[in-house]
C-alpha cells in the first residue's frame, strides 16, 4: 500500500475517533451516538497486527474511560481484546465488500458489548439478557450503519476500493 494511501487511512480513522469525543462530549449525545470508538479499532484492526490493534484498542479505551468513573478500565479491556481478535480475524476472513465489513463491524460492536456487560464493574446496568439480546445489537447496528457512512465517505474521497 502506498504511504499516502496508508496516511490517508490513519487520518480517516483519527477523524472517527475525534468524531466520537465531538458527538459524545460537545454535542452531548451520549447514548444516542454510536460507538465509534469500536469502529475505529476494528477498522484498524483489519490493516495492523494483533499486537498492533491491541494496543490501539488499549490506547482508546483508556481515553473513554477516563471518562466514567464507575467502571474505569472495563473498556480499556474489552477494546483490547476485540482490536486483538478483530487483527486475527483477517485470517480467517478474507474480504473487503461492504455486506462484509458491515457484518464484521456489527460482530465486533456485539462482542465489544457482551465483554463490556460480564465484566464485573460497581456500576449496575439492569438485566443482562435484555442487554445482550436487545439493545446490544441494536447498538452493534447502529455502529455498523455509521462505520459503514464514515468508510464510504473515505472511499469515496480518496477513491480507495
């Protein structure tokens, strides 16, 4: 891959994550903004090593969890491990096709959910099950659908296929 195509990646996916902060601290959306945290570390999970994606998961749920008080750490934790499985995954998965990555963005935002949820944190969340079965993937959904937006305004603007 060209240096400046892979540049313009890594800048795309700075731009989702200061896009998360912006729609979940400044405009105050919270619950109503998607996850695009885990975005970003699935889709750089899909270009680095495992090593590499875990870090990056690590790195970015540290900067989310400073600011939750009550369960500091968990997604520092669970984007850890799904930047780490989202990079291994590549060898099991081969594709690149929208229906693809909108199936693995909305897996991996799942996963990212149960992990988050069975950890144990101070902080109660009410029923598990209609959680995990309700309104995880409804916000893996929703995740998808706005990862899949932001990467064809990448690709459209860079002309990346």
């Amino acid at each position: 891959m060209p240096a400046s195509r892979n540049r313009a990646f890594w800048v795309f996916i700075a731009i989702v994550v200061i896009a998360h902060f912006v729609l979940h601290l400044a405009i105050g959306a919270k619950e109503n903004a998607p996850d695009l945290l885990t975005v970003a570390v699935l889709l750089s999970a899909r270009r680095t090593r495992g090593s590499v994606a875990a870090l990056i998961g690590f790195f970015l749920g540290i900067l989310n969890d400073g600011l939750s008080p009550t369960a500091f750490g968990a997604d520092a934790i669970t984007l850890t491990i799904v930047g780490f499985l989202g990079a291994r995954s590549r060898d099991l998965f081969e594709g690149e096709s929208m229906l693809f990555v909108a199936g693995y963005l909305f897996l991996g935002k799942w996963l990212h959910d149960v992990i988050y949820f069975l950890l144990p944190k101070t902080e109660v969340r009410g029923e598990l099950m209609q959680q995990l079965l309700i309104q995880a993937p409804l916000a893996a959904l929703y995740a998808a659908g706005a990862g899949i937006f932001a990467l064809l305004l990448y690709r459209a603007s860079t002309g990346e296929r």
